[in-house]
C-alpha cells in the first residue's frame, strides 16, 4: 500500500506547475494534501471513479485546508477532532477496516509566535484524538506538521532555536505524541540522515543548496512498525514550497495488525 503526502502551498496554482502529473505517475492508494487555499466548488479534479474525494474546507477564503484522494472507501469520513468541524479546515480523519488515517495541517505558530499559546493547546487536542482512536486500531497519521523534530531536521539549528517551528515547546509536543504510541517513519528508516528536508524557503538559492527542514512527517502507531516497507522523500518534486512524502506498507501485514487490535 502507497500513501503519499504534501502541502501543495495553494492547490489551484499547484495543479498548473505539475500536480495532476505527479498524482498520476505516484498511482498512490491515498493521497493527502494540506494547505489546499480553496473553497468548495472551485476547482474540479476529475480522477474517474478510481478516487473517492474527501475535502475540509477552512471558513476563511484562500487560506488552509486539507484533502485526502482515496482509493479505498472508508467505512467512515470525519471532519476536524471528534467529530466536530474545525474552522480552518486542517484534519481530515478516515476510517478503514483496519486502520485509521489522519491528514493533518498543523497550525503555524507565526514568525512572532503569536500564535503559540493556540498551537499547544491545540497539541494538546491532537495528542488526545489520536490517542483515542488508537486505542480502537491502528493510526497513520501524515501531513505538515509545522515543526522540526531534532537538530538533524533542519539545516541551520543552531541560527533557528526558538523560532517558529522550532521553539522548545513545540519540539517538546511532538516528543510528547511519539511517546504517547507513535514513530516517526522516515526515521525508522533513516534515524541518522541528516540532509532530508521536505520545505524551503523562497529566498534565492536555497532549495538549490537544501537549506531545509524536515516539517512533513508519516507517523504510525508503533504496533504497525512490523508492516512499514519504506518511507521516503521526493525532494525532486517542484510545484510547492514543499515536496512530497511517501510511505509504503506492506497490506497483508497491515490487515493482519489491524485485525489483531
């Protein structure tokens, strides 16, 4: 099983830079989006029938969003936390037979961390829906989480402690959701590299350099470790401010945890 991942920056102006190219070569089972910047009824992806699509819109015009292309019908599509719709439309949850998916955009702390005190509690919120819903079967959670793990995650640590993105505290919160039952894919993989990023800046020059962060994560419950194939970053990818994520699974494997939960 494939699932890939990525903010597109803006879907409409993604989709004239590549996206539709991309979608179709990755012949994904689910493909996640964030940061989609539209509202319903503005744009048409016609996929055929071979994609059920599940879109969160955020209230706010041209701003936020999430979307999940899937290949697979769920047994059960919700919007936001618990059920209840969120505002800037940044989770899209989707419940299959033996897992569930989570495709989140992780509210942005801002440059002058103004927004800070919102992003942990909404942490908080977070750590316990999945949690929940972990306790039923097994999660994949994917999408921007906004922040840079450890030092290795991004570039230049050392210029970029306590920015946003990379203060204490919200470092601190991703520790706190992986030691609630999750891990980190691509660093299941690759727990040393240190050159993986998956967002650069606009400055000149800088992607071509990879002076990134790594912000873009697959994390999944720690039982369904046994059933991961790869996990991977297409930095190749242009399009987005962002590149893509991908995870790969091993589906019989995935059935057979998911049925044991």
């Amino acid at each position: 099983m494939k699932l890939v991942s990525w903010n597109v920056n803006g879907l409409r102006a993604c989709v004239n830079k590549g996206f539709n190219d991309y979608f179709a070569a990755s012949d994904a089972d689910l493909f996640c989006v964030q940061e989609t910047k539209l509202q319903e009824g503005q744009i048409c992806l016609d996929y055929g029938e071979e994609y059920g699509q599940y879109w969160n819109y955020a209230e706010k015009k041209g701003y936020s969003g999430t979307a999940v292309f899937s290949k697979l019908k769920p047994l059960s599509a919700y919007y936001g936390m618990e059920e209840n719709a969120e505002a800037e439309g940044r989770l899209v949850t989707l419940e299959f037979e033996h897992f569930y998916l989570v495709n989140v955009y992780t509210p942005n702390a801002r440059r002058d961390l103004s927004r800070l005190p919102l992003r942990l509690e909404w942490e908080e919120r977070f750590r316990r829906y999945v949690t929940s819903l972990d306790a039923k079967k097994p999660v994949i959670i994917c999408g921007d989480m906004n922040v840079a793990h450890r030092e290795i995650d991004l570039k230049n640590w050392k210029s970029n402690m306590g920015n946003s993105g990379f203060t204490d505290e919200e470092r601190g919160k991703m520790t706190e959701l992986l030691e609630a039952g999750f891990v980190d894919s691509f660093r299941h993989f690759y727990p040393d590299r240190d050159d993986a990023f998956t967002w650069w800046s606009f400055m000149p020059k800088v992607r071509e350099r990879n002076i990134g962060w790594r912000i873009d994560y697959f994390l999944v419950s720690e039982r369904l470790v046994p059933a991961l194939t790869d996990a991977r970053i297409d930095a190749g990818v242009m399009g987005s401010d962002h590149c893509p994520v991908i995870l790969e699974l091993d589906e019989a494997r995935l059935a057979q945890i998911g049925s044991e939960s």
